[in-house]
C-alpha cells in the first residue's frame, strides 16, 4: 500500500519536473530528490498553476497534493481559477446558502470543498490561491501578506489590509478575499480566493437562500460587501497580478520557483485524482453531507379556478439530504386529509430534491380522482418549491 502511493506520488512529480523543463521554466534540476529533498536539505518551494478551470478537477487537485506529497519540506502556491461555480465549506447547507434554482437554471454547478467555512462565488474574475506547508509552517497571516504585499508592489494606491477573520478588504470595509483552511495530522493547507473582475451582480443573485424556514446548526456564511480590483486598478491585468503574487510568495518565504502549468486530468501525473472528482461531484458528496436540518414553513396555496387560496404547514426532518420524516397540515376541507398524509409518507426516504420528489408525487397525482386536481397539483408544487 505504502510503496503504491510512494510510486505514484514519484512517477507524478517526476512528470511535474519533466514538464517544467520542456518549458524550461525551472532552474533546479529534473531528479525526483531535487523535488522531496531529504532530511538534511532545506525547505524548497514550488509554484504551480493549475490549466483546468473545471471546480471539482482543482477541488480534487488540492486534495491530491495535500495527501500525496510530502508537505514536510516542501512548500507548495498553487494558482487556480473556475468557471462560474458556486463553492461552500464543508458544513454547510446549500439550500441556506445558495439560490439552487438560478444555478440550475443558469448551469452553474455547486461544489462542497474539504475545508469549513463560508460560501463564495468563483469565476475566471475570480483568482484562487492555495497555500501548502507542513501543519508546522501553517501561518496564514504570512501567506495573506504574500498577497497584500504583492497588491501594494503593483498598485501603491490600493488599500488593502488583512482582517482577523483572515478577509482582505480594501478602503477598509470592501471584501476582495475569503480564506479557509485543511489541517491534517502532518500537513495543511490554506486557500483563498482574490476578485479581481468576478461578475459581481450573478455573486449577488447566487448567493442568496433557495427556501426559508430552514433550522440547523450547519455553518452560516459571513456575507460582507465585496469588490473586484479591477474596479480600483482598471489597468491591472491578471497576468500582472500573477506574476507578482509569484514574486511575492519567493521574497516572503527565500525560494525561487518559476510557475509550472499542471493539467489535473493528466492520469499519468495525477492518479486516481479522477476518482476524487466523481466523489466531489456526486450528489451524496454536495448535498447528503448537509448537517441533518429541519424545515418549518408556511404554504400559500391557492386555487385558480374558485379565486381561493389558504395556508398550509409543512414540518420535515432531513438527514444526510434525505427526507427523514414529513408532516403536512393542510386544512381539511381544502384537500383530503388522506391525501396530505399520502404526500407526506411518499416523500419520506426520498432525497430533499425536487426533480426526485416530483417524481414520487407524480404518481401520487396520476392515482388521484379529477375532482381536487387542480389543489392537488398546487400542494404538490408548493412542497417541491421548498426543496430549491
Ligand atoms: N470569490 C469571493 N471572494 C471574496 N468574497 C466573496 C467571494 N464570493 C463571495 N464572497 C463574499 O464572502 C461571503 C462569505 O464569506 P465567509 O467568510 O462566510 O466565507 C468565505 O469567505 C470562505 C472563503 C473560501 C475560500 C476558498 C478558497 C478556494 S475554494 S473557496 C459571501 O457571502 C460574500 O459576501
């Protein structure tokens, strides 16, 4: 098992190096040793950046570094940007935090990373940066001041300070970045996002509750008024940005590593990351991993063709994302009494989903006479709009 790992740690980071020569971007030399140097050399770091833009690929990029180098004299910034992509922490509820139907409406994918915290919205404006070192060396003011110090190189006028909470904001009260952090037993990591030109009015719209009435102890996000630094320094390129961030990161810390380009989906480099995607990406991975949550709300419910309407309650408990029981209140003389309590037992074991349930209700509603369709039809959408 030991010499698995160990083989295919070396066989990816001796690719690593031979990629950095073709590009000639690396000044020391292509040995594996150069790159896990032994326990007399001193600490090397090493830039990389990622080539994908897919979340789970460099999600599970993070994940494949953090357990399979040796982080122990090793430092390691890896540069990474996504697509549109909406990503919360670890023990967070998604349907608290983000507007489901928007990003399914829009593509946008959710992501659930390892490390706790709050949730953040990513696109190409949008730059990450993780910080690998052994749990010994974690120190994430250093690596914050990697990036204020690098901001203040290229643009002396910006006014950028990192927070307590490990926020940078800028004039004093505008969130450019959010941090959050992995320690294991031996290694860590810290991440953090910079905007730069992110799309900040599509932040806005994603990053608000899909349904109310939701109780749970699952992590809150800390929302804060934030800003691209494009809008501060509109002559700042990415590229520019990168190169002094990388600057930075080898002054701060005495190193000397030129950026490598590494492709995640490169098997041959990274294996067995993919498994770690498929994992990420899975349904049980972003939604099951909800702390259990319970759902109290009110229904409006009304009826077209008589111009009524009433109010329904509705209590569920839901565990692991599935819904563990379901109670429906809906006066009686609105609907069937039999027909509430078969809509709550169909729901229950069912995932708190809505294109699941409105497969089970469906087949509660085909059973159902003419006579209460139309309410029915109307019970049925107002219970699905609370799943997101
Ligand atoms: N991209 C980005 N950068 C900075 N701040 C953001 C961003 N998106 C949203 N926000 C604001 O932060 C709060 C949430 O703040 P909160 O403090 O709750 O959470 C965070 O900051 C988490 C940062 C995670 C960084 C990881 C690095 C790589 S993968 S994600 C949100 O409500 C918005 O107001």
């Amino acid at each position: 098992m030991i010499s698995n790992t160990r083989t295919s740690l070396l066989r990816g980071w001796s690719a690593v190096c031979r990629c950095q020569h073709r590009n000639h971007q690396f000044r020391t030399s292509s040995s594996s040793s150069s790159l896990f140097p032994g326990s007399d050399s001193s600490s090397a770091g090493l830039v990389l950046q990622s080539d994908s833009t897919d979340v789970y690929q460099n999600l599970a990029l993070e994940d494949w570094i953090d357990t399979n180098v040796d982080l122990q004299k090793l430092s390691i910034m890896l540069l990474w940007r996504n697509q549109p992509a909406v990503v919360i922490g670890r023990h967070q509820n998604p349907w608290t935090e983000c507007n489901l139907p928007a990003m399914r409406m829009a593509g946008i994918p959710l992501a659930r990373r390892r490390s706790g915290g709050g949730t953040v919205f990513h696109d190409l404006g949008n730059l990450n940066l993780t910080f690998f070192t052994s749990k010994k060396a974690y120190d994430r003011k250093r690596n914050l001041k990697v990036i204020t110090e690098a901001l203040r190189r290229v643009r002396p006028g910006l006014n950028v300070q990192a927070t307590d909470r490990f926020d940078i904001i800028l004039n004093g009260c505008y969130k450019i970045s959010g941090t959050a952090s992995r320690l294991s037993r031996r290694s860590s990591y810290h991440h953090c996002t910079l905007l730069h030109s992110a799309d900040r009015s599509a932040l806005a719209t994603l990053l608000r509750p899909s349904c109310s009435g939701i109780h749970s102890n699952a992590t809150p996000s800390i929302p804060s008024p934030v800003t691209n630094l494009l809008d501060h320094a509109p002559t700042l390129q990415l590229g520019e940005l990168l190169d002094a961030l990388v600057h930075q990161y080898n002054a701060e810390f005495g190193f000397s590593s030129a950026p490598s380009l590494i492709n995640p989906a490169d098997k041959s480099m990274f294996p067995g990351l993919s498994k770690t995607v498929t994992e990420l990406q899975s349904w049980e991975w972003r939604f099951g991993k909800t702390p259990k949550f319970s759902v109290q709300t009110l229904l409006e419910l009304t009826d077209d063709q008589y111009s009524a309407h009433t109010s329904a309650q509705l209590h569920m408990e839901v565990k692991n994302g599935l819904i563990e029981s379901s109670k429906l209140d809906v006066p009686t003389d609105w609907v069937p009494q039999q027909f509430s309590s078969e809509l709550s037992a169909v729901l229950v074991g069912e995932r708190f989903c809505p294109h699941r349930a409105a497969a089970a209700l469906t087949a509660l509603l085909r059973s159902e006479t003419r006579e209460h369709q139309g309410r029915l039809h109307n019970l049925c959408d107002a219970v699905l709009s609370v799943m997101g």
